[in-house]
C-alpha cells in the first residue's frame, strides 16, 4: 500500500514491496532520498516534520526536507498483538499511533 504526503516541491511515502521512506522531488523528477532505518511501516506530516511508524513499533520524527534523512528522534511504541500500518494521526500537540486492537497517545508537544 502507498501513502505519500505533500510538502512544499516534494512529497514523502512508501514505495514497493520493500516499504522503503522516499522523498521525491517534483522539479527533479525522482528520489531526493530514501531511507530504511525505522522499517515497513507508515507515515504522516505534520508541521514541517515526519512521523514514520513502522509495523513493528518504532516511531521516528524527522526534518522534512530534500537534502536528506535526517531524523531527530525516536522511541518505541508498546508491542500490540498485530503489526502496525495504519498511518499515525497527529492533533492537538498528541500523536495518536494505531494497530487492530490498541490506540496510544503520545505527547509530542516541544516542552520549554
């Protein structure tokens, strides 16, 4: 399944059967990057971030941007029965992550 979110010239998903992030470029017209350090999973974004969960509960906040991966943080989710695909929602300073039987609720709001 392919989900691609939009951001300013570019956009960021999964591709193929291997899952793997990719940015791409609209102007360019091909990959800006891709990397595969948080797994098959899904992604959301969100206030110029992203957030990729992947199907085995680890979760990654990155900069949205051309240049590169570069992730600024991670954690792991608590293990469900069933893998984890469903993109993650985001309001109100909360991350809402999902499998088939649980929702968590992360506070992700920058603390001063």
């Amino acid at each position: 399944m392919r989900r691609w979110w939009l951001w300013t010239r570019a956009t960021a998903g999964r591709s193929g059967s291997s899952q793997i992030l990719t940015a791409m470029d609209f102007l360019a017209g091909q990959a800006a990057w891709r990397d595969r350090s948080v797994g098959k999973g899904s992604v959301t974004y969100a206030g110029g971030r992203l957030y990729a969960c992947s199907e085995q509960v680890k979760a990654a906040l990155a900069e949205a941007t051309l240049e590169a991966y570069k992730q600024v943080s991670n954690f792991r989710m608590p293990p469900g029965e069933f893998n984890t695909w469903t993109p993650p929602v985001i309001a109100n300073g909360k991350l809402y992550p999902r499998e088939q039987d649980n929702l968590y609720c992360f506070d992700i709001q920058a603390k001063p």
